[in-house]
C-alpha cells in the first residue's frame, strides 16, 4: 500500500516525540552510566560522560526518528481508511450505511428528544447529466453536498443516501425549525448553476420532511419523508413538504 503523505501536525508530533524519547534515552544511558562507574572505580569523568550521552544519540537517534515516522504513517492510513469505510468518495458526506446506523442510534436512545429527517433530491438530474455529461453531474452532486452542509449545524447528520437523493437529520429541533431549514437549502441551491458550452442549468432540489417524536426507527421517519419528497416531485419540484410526526411523542421536550 502507498505510504500516505503526513500532515504538518504528524510531521510535529514525530519530531517532538523524537526528541523526548531522545532526551529520555541520554539522561539514563548518563545515570546507568555514572551507577556503573562508580561501582567499578571512581566514577565518569569528562569524556565518560560526555560519551555515553552521545554516543545513544548518534546509534538510536535515527532508529527513534524511523520508528516515530512509521507509527504516524501508520496511524494516518487508519485514519484514511477509516474516512473511506464511512464517507462517500464524491460528495464527503456519509455514506448510506453510517448515515442510517447514526440516526438510528439517536433515535433509539432513551430519550431521543425532538428531530427531524429530510430528504434531498436533485431535480431534473438525468437531464443534466445526459445534456451536460456525467462529469458535470459530479459537480451538481458537490455543489448541493456542500450548500446542504453550509446550512446545518456540525451537529446535524448528512449522507448520501444513492444516486442524487440526500439525508439530512436534524437533532434537537422542532418541526418548525425543521421547515425554516428545508426553505434554506432549497434557496440556496436554487440560486447555484451549472455551465457547459455557453449553456447554464440553474439548480433545483425537492424536499420531503417529517418530525420525529419518541422512540422509533430510521426506516419509520424515512417512510414518512421520502412519501412527501415524491409528492413534492409530482406537484412541480423545487419545493418542501412535510408529513405528519412519526412517533408516540413520548419523548423529553427540547429545552
């Protein structure tokens, strides 16, 4: 596997760890030194000591440094594989698997509080991707990927759930807020474009939304959103609709 250039941060902790282990090293190679003289005859004198603290650097300075390097490397392919076990390669969102598994572990908390699912979906995206190719299409996926995360908070989830529909979940809010979010991204997307040759497509999206309240399932909030994201499609796209709850309402209230 190719080694994975470092970070200046890891470049850092290599040299400051390095160095510390260094210092570490010549002060007990010094005192097991000094032990040892003393014991045997009178002691270190100049040259002893002076020997054996460089003597360690000089023979494990460049071991320390090595080893230091390939434990950062290391640590950086387990962070990237780990990115790429939960991310999708495209857009930098989570993947499907991630997305669902997150909400539904908040969701199934013992008190999983007020929250709301949306659901993305690019309008008119096989005609762009047949007028304007595939590689333009890639672009509108990165385009709505980053206006949707540009209008949550860092405690919001957002995946890609396939092709060019999106999951957005909402924590701690009510069905209100939900709403006001959904116009957001929908405005915001709306005023992006895509260009080719002297021809621009604005951008659109549908949205489906529903609240969640207590206790329930991913697949029981999605059921509910994705049936209002179609109906959002058949009554002329770019626009939001919300369904009814989901849930018992048996659930903390937001403070």
């Amino acid at each position: 596997m190719e080694t994975p250039p470092l970070p200046p941060a890891a470049w850092g902790r290599v040299w400051r760890r390095t160095l510390a282990t260094m210092a570490i090293s010549a002060i007990g190679s010094l005192v097991l030194a000094q032990v040892l003289m003393l014991t045997l005859s009178q002691g270190l004198d100049a040259a002893g000591a002076t020997a054996s603290v460089i003597l360690p650097l000089l023979l494990g300075g460049p071991m320390l440094f090595y080893m230091q390097l390939r434990s950062q490397q290391l640590s950086e392919a387990n962070r990237r594989l780990e990115a790429l076990a939960s991310t999708d390669w495209l857009t930098d969102c989570l993947n499907r698997r991630v997305f669902t598994n997150e909400v539904d572990a908040v969701l199934q908390a013992r008190a999983p509080g007020h929250n709301a699912l949306l659901v993305v979906d690019a309008d008119h995206f096989k005609a762009i991707n047949d007028r304007f190719g595939h590689h333009r299409g890639d672009e509108v996926l990165r385009l709505i990927a980053d206006g949707i995360k540009a209008n949550v908070r860092d405690s919001d989830f957002v995946g890609r759930l396939g092709g060019e529909e999106f999951g957005i979940f909402l924590r701690d809010v009510d069905e209100s807020v939900a709403k006001r979010t959904a116009e957001r991204i929908r405005e915001h997307i709306n005023a992006l474009s895509v260009q080719s040759d002297g021809f621009s497509q604005r951008l659109s999206v549908s949205i489906g939304g529903a609240a969640a309240q207590g206790r329930l399932t991913f697949a029981e909030l999605f059921r509910t959103a994705d049936r209002r994201l179609y109906e959002a499609k058949r009554n002329g796209r770019n626009q939001h609709l919300f369904g009814e709850p989901v849930g018992d309402g048996d659930s903390a209230a937001i403070g």
